[in-house]
C-alpha cells in the first residue's frame, strides 16, 4: 500500500489556510477526508454538548445523512471512544454488540478522540463499506489532524450552544 500521508497532510494544512469560519472549514475537511482518504464512504466530527456533557451532536460530516445526530457517552463506537478517549478502530462492525448503524453498507470505522488542553471536546469519525478499511497510517493520520483542528472544533461547538 502506497503512504500518501505527507501529501495528505499538506493538503489539510493548505485548506486549513483558506478564510472562512469553523464550520465552514471543518466541512471542507470532512470533504477532503471523503474525498482522499482511501476507502473513506464517511467522515464527519461529533462534538461535545457544552451543555450537556456526556452526549456528542454531530457536527460538519461529508457522505450519506445519519440518524445518529446525538449519541451518548458510551452508547456505540463514538460513544465509547468519547467515554474512554481513546482511538477506537474496528475492522469488521459487524461482530461489535456496541454499535450504532449509520448504514447497512458500513463494514469498519474509525474513530479518534478530539482534546483541546487535555479535555475532550468531541471526534473524528470515519466509516468504510470495506472490511478492515482503515491502516495504521490513517490512524496516525486522523490523530494529527484531531490535534491540528482542534481549536477549529472549539469554536464550533462554542458557537453553536451560544446561538
Ligand atoms: N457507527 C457509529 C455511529 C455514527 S455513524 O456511523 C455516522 C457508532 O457506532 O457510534
């Protein structure tokens, strides 16, 4: 398998230069991530109800709608990454007893934590319609990109609960 992560990172970090809001650019990642990241059939950001702090509301995401715009600590996979904060990665959804279909195509998922000073303020989701979709590089991958867009997720959140 060919590492393209350089290119991937300098793609992200030129975006990330663009002008525009949170929102505006989280979505453009979501968009980048689908678009590029091998395999990738969704990708979107959960964050962390400011208000209500053991439940995540789906943010800016690229691909098919989901039902689970809210989903509590601990209930599916973002549930349980948001409650643990650690990366969760799963090759084969479908021998998981905790987890939440966004769709019956989906076939493994990704998801990496999202900490600002040290606090978890929400995720990095991705599914594949592919057993065993995402590696090791896209882990690592998503990891730094949880770090890098952190702020961005911030702000976001803080603007929506304020409106
Ligand atoms: N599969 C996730 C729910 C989010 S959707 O995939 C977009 C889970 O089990 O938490």
């Amino acid at each position: 398998m060919t590492d393209n992560s350089s290119a991937l990172r300098s793609g992200l970090s030129l975006l990330l230069e663009s002008e525009g809001d949170a929102r505006f650019l989280l979505q453009h990642v979501c968009d980048y991530l689908l678009e590029n990241i091998e395999n990738c059939d969704w990708a979107g950001y959960y964050l962390v109800d400011p208000y209500c702090k053991d439940e995540l509301f789906l943010g800016p995401y690229a691909g098919e709608p989901t039902d689970h715009v809210r989903i509590g600590f601990g209930e599916g996979i973002c549930g349980q990454a948001a409650a643990s904060g650690k990366t969760f990665v799963i090759a084969d959804v479908k021998i998981e007893s905790n987890y939440l279909s966004c769709s019956p195509e989906v076939r493994s998922e990704i998801v990496v934590p999202v900490f600002l000073n040290h606090v978890l303020i929400g995720e990095i989701d991705l599914d594949s319609h592919l057993q065993g979709g995402f590696s090791r590089e896209d882990r690592i991958l998503l990891e730094w990109l949880a770090g890098f867009t952190s702020e961005l997720a911030e702000q976001l959140r803080k603007g929506v609960a304020e409106n």
